[in-house]
C-alpha cells in the first residue's frame, strides 16, 4: 500500500479550503485545484466525482493514519447506496460486498450482532443494529437502544440515528422511527421491530424475505435496557402467507421466509396476542420507517450515530477512549460526502478517540458527521480507473477483513 503522510492542520486545511471553493467549481467556474473535474487538491481520482486521500494524524494517543474518499454526490454520474449481502442476516467483507454490486468504491457501515456469549446456545444473526434502506427498499427497523453493540451512544442519540440520502441526491443525517400495524378483524397490535435481531419486550415482530434464513430466536432475547437479559420464556410465532395464518409454533424458527410471507414473532404480551390468531384467519401487517425531520423519500440510509451537527461536536462526546474509527461527513448543503476510515496498522492502531473523529471530520470541512462500526470492522476498499476489483486501501486491525452486514457504496459510471 502506497503512504502519502503529512501533519493534518496542513493536510485538512487544504481540503477545507477546497470545500468552500468547490461550489464556484461546480457551478461552471474553474476547478480549485486545476484538476478536470474540480477535485480537491491532494486527492487522487477513482472515478468521475470520487477522489481518495490518505494522511497522517497527530492524535492524544499516538499517530493515526487516515484514509479518506470524497465523493461529489453533485455528479450526476455519482450515487451512493446500501452494500449488503442480500439479506439482513448475513455477513460478507466489504471488498467482496463492493465488487459484487458493482461500487468503485465502499467503507464499512453499522455495529451488528456480533456474538452471543451472553446467551449460550443462541445463534448470533450478525444483523445490524440500526435502520436500512437499499435502493429505496426499506429492509429493517433498530433495536432497541439497550440491545445495540458498541460503544456507549452519545447524550440524545438512539438507535434510531441516521446516515441517508434522499431521492434529491443530498446527504443527511436524520431519526427514523418504525411505523407499523398486525391488523385482524377483530383487532390491531401495534409492530414492534421489523428484521431486527432483537424485539421490544411484550411486542411483536415482522421477519420478510430480508431477513434471510438465520435463526429468529434472538429477537426474544435480552430487554430494552439490558442486552445480557436471558431470553424470553414467553414466545410464539405465526406465519403470514397471502394474508392469512399459516402456521404457528410457540419457538421462533429459522429457514428461509418466502416473497410474499410474512412470520411475526412475539415475546410476552405480543406472543400472547400472536396465540389468539387462528390457522386461516385474515392478517394484514404493514410497516414503514417514519424520519423526524426530512419530507423528502430516502434511496438509501444506514445507521451508526451522529457526532458533528451543524459544525458543533456533540456534547458528551468520548474524549479518552482511542480506537480504530471509521466514519462519514456531510459537506457543501448535503451535496458531498467524506467516508473516513482509520489504518489499523500496529504503529497506527491506537487510533481517535470520538471526540477527535468529530474534530477530523469538521476539519476535512463537515458539517454533520456520523460515527460507524470500527476496530476490526474497519475498511474502506476501492478500484482504481480501469480495474474491475477492488483492494483494501487501510490495514484491517484484526488482520483480515471482518465480514460485516453492511456498508457504504459509492457508484461512478463512466
């Protein structure tokens, strides 16, 4: 792997300086750095509207080496969407992830299920933890807050927190919240999760075609503030097909869940509900995600949880545990993306506290920031012009790729 180093006031006040310049380029005036698609200095083309850099970081602990995409979301050649395995409960490296949709380049996305030592005998599913849209297709909800992996959230941030852009092609960050109903002819449950590794207590919970063919037992699981609770002893499932009940077992199963059907699994009161339903009788189950803040449709999101709003870090930020980050930035009204993701080299590995991710992130000219999945997670994979696979640009901490759920894929056509 190539190393350009170099301090990073004077690496990211360069890239700063072409962030505010880079509308001007964009709007017909000359490229900031003469570049022929007005790219930032310092950066090296991918592809049409996406760059790539790499620098060194003076940090509290240590050096850290960052590597960085920028990706012009202006570009009408460029977009930006879900990488994913084809089902929610399922694992593959971000490299292969990346080549087999076709990305030219891609990072690694939310924290996941990643074991299940506190349940013994229960199969982690290996899913995400917050919301996912692909292509406009809403494939899961969150977990609840106590049932998420990694680091403790930020003050006022939840499961819930998103990295998206909408259908008009601007970057943002925003909550969305599962909007969702198990209507009989008798009565109406509200849905608790929907592809979720875990379901709130006493709820119930839709699996679809997306959520793969992994075990659904987890879902009932720990509680909404404990992740190590033991597993509910209370629970029932029933299939949904074409409208009507299938079938109906008091163990969550496994196996692959058809088009067109839908298996809802409750735990406590939602089970208890779900055993009054009877072999054929008419369900209709409807979901969707609710955002707090944007009116404008999502093509893709994917969770993680906010660091920078508005060019302000968030209060409560960590400012003493470092690790191996990686993250996205907003730039330019929403119109430019920043995937960061650390080296996670031996003499690299002490990494950023996410304090200091927020500040690299508003120095590479962000103004809302976003902190995803790190350590052995970490990896950010691209293509150079004319190559049809990618490579791994960072050194991944364990030493190889870590299968992830997902991640972030930056498409360029020619």
């Amino acid at each position: 792997m190539r190393r350009r180093t170099g301090r990073l006031r004077t690496a990211l006040t360069v890239v700063a300086a072409w962030s505010a310049l880079a509308g001007a380029a964009l709007a017909g005036a000359a490229p900031a750095s003469g570049a022929p698609d007005g790219g930032p200095p310092g950066f090296h083309r991918l592809a049409p509207g996406v760059r790539y850099t790499e620098f060194d970081i003076p940090a509290s602990k240590g050096v850290a080496h960052a590597h960085v995409l920028s990706v012009d979301l202006r570009n009408p050649r460029v977009s930006v969407d879900l990488l994913h395995p084809g089902a929610v409960a399922a694992r593959a490296p971000v490299s292969r992830l990346a080549d087999a949709q076709g990305a030219v380049a891609g990072v690694n996305g939310d924290f996941f299920n990643i074991t299940e030592t506190q349940h013994p005998g229960v199969e982690a599913t290996g899913a995400s933890v917050g919301p996912a849209i692909a292509g406009g297709r809403t494939l899961k909800a969150a977990v609840p807050d106590g049932q998420r992996f990694g680091p403790a959230l930020p003050p006022g941030t939840s499961t819930r927190d998103v990295l998206g852009v909408g259908t008009d092609h601007r970057a943002r960050l925003d909550s969305l919240a599962l909007d969702g109903s198990v209507a009989t002819a008798d009565t109406r449950l509200p849905l608790g999760g929907l592809n979720q590794y875990a379901l709130p207590v006493g709820s119930v919970g839709a699996f679809t075609s997306d959520w793969g063919t992994v075990s659904r037992v987890r879902a009932t699981c720990g509680t909404d503030t404990d992740r190590a609770a033991p597993c509910s002893t209370d629970t029932h499932e029933v299939t949904v097909q074409d409208g009507r009940v299938v079938s109906s077992a008091d163990t969550p199963g496994n196996g692959p869940i058809a088009s067109g059907t839908t298996v809802l699994v409750g735990r406590e009161a939602g089970a208890q509900q779900l055993r009054k339903l009877s072999l054929g009788e008419r369900v209709v189950v409807r979901h969707r995600l609710v955002a707090a803040t944007s009116r404008i449709p999502y093509r893709f999101v994917i969770g993680g949880y906010p660091v920078l709003r508005g060019g302000q870090p968030l209060a409560g930020l960590d400012t003493t545990t470092a690790a191996v980050r990686t993250a996205a930035g907003i730039s330019d009204g929403g119109s430019r993306l920043l995937l960061l993701a650390l080296d996670g080299a031996p003499e690299f590995r002490t990494g950023l506290t996410i304090a200091e991710v927020a500040d690299t992130m508003r120095e590479l000219g962000s103004v809302d920031a976003f902190s995803l999945d790190g350590g052995g997670s970490t990896t950010l994979a691209a293509r150079e012009p004319g190559s049809t696979t990618s490579t791994v640009r960072n050194h991944p901490s364990g030493g190889a790729e870590r299968p992830v759920p997902n991640g972030i894929g930056v498409f360029s056509r020619s």
